[in-house]
C-alpha cells in the first residue's frame, strides 16, 4: 500500500510541476540585469549631476554630497508617496534599491501603507518593518568593526 502511495504521490509531484512551469513567468536574465543597471546607473548619474550642481552653487564638497543625499531619499519618498518607485522597481528590479533610494523607500512605503491603522501602531510601529533589520545589523556590524579597528590600531 505504501508503495502505491507513493507512485501516486510522484504523480502528482509530476502534476504539480507541470503545472508550476505553466503558470510562472519565464524571466530573461540579460534583459533584466541590464535594465537593473541601466535605471540604477542613471539613479548614480542623477546623484553625481546634483553633486556638481550644488559645488556649482559654491557649497563646499562635504555639503554638497550631504545635500545630495537629502535631494535623492526626498525624491524617492516622493516617487513612493505618488505610487511611482514601486512601478520602477517592478521594471528596474534591484537597480532601484541603490542603496540611499532603495532604504528611504523601504522606510516610506510600510508608513504609507499602515497609515490608516494610526500614527503609533500603524505608521509608527511598521514604519522600519523592513529597514529595522538592515539598521540593527548594521549599527552592529559597525560597533564590532570600530571595536576591531580600535584594538588593531
């Protein structure tokens, strides 16, 4: 009996399959890794051009990348808040989640989203649900390296 089960369990392994390979998108990895690198190439170049646009303004280089930082995670919070940056991650993939982007709109999109639950148990409380790790790892990750350096120096 239990060698009948499990030829009808292989069937339906089979089936399932089958019908999984159906059902899924076929994924072109060239097309997909170059448009990953072209939409995360031009996020970049957008960067480099504000960078020399506020040195243009006589900001000095340290406030300049500084202001570049806060014009990219606006932008991006921006993007998120009008239902944009997640259409241009559906199409770029992991070329939008360069990293200043890609971490201001995973802090922005769960806010948006919990909002109606409330300030403190919905927007509050989810708003880091995605970035609370990469923070908590990091700021880790960032002590123990500081401890290493400073013990090896």
């Amino acid at each position: 009996m239990t060698e009948e089960k499990s030829v009808f369990q292989k069937e339906k392994e089979k089936e399932y399959d089958k019908l999984v390979k159906e059902v899924s998108p076929n994924s072109n990895i060239v097309t997909n890794c170059l448009k990953a690198f072209f939409v995360g190439g031009t996020i970049c170049t957008l960067g480099e051009a504000l960078t020399n646009i506020y040195m243009g303004m006589n900001i000095s280089d340290e406030d300049s990348k500084v202001f570049t930082s806060i014009t990219l995670i606006f932008l991006s919070i921006l993007l998120t808040g009008l239902g944009y940056y997640s259409k241009l991650g559906r199409f770029a993939g992991g070329g939008s989640s360069i990293p200043i982007t890609g971490f201001a709109n995973s802090v922005a999109s769960p806010a948006i989203e919990f909002k109606k639950e409330g300030y403190v148990l919905g927007m509050g409380a989810k708003m880091f649900i995605v970035a609370g790790p990469v923070i908590v790892y990091g700021t880790v990750t960032s002590i123990i390296v500081g401890l290493i350096y400073y013990i090896l120096t």
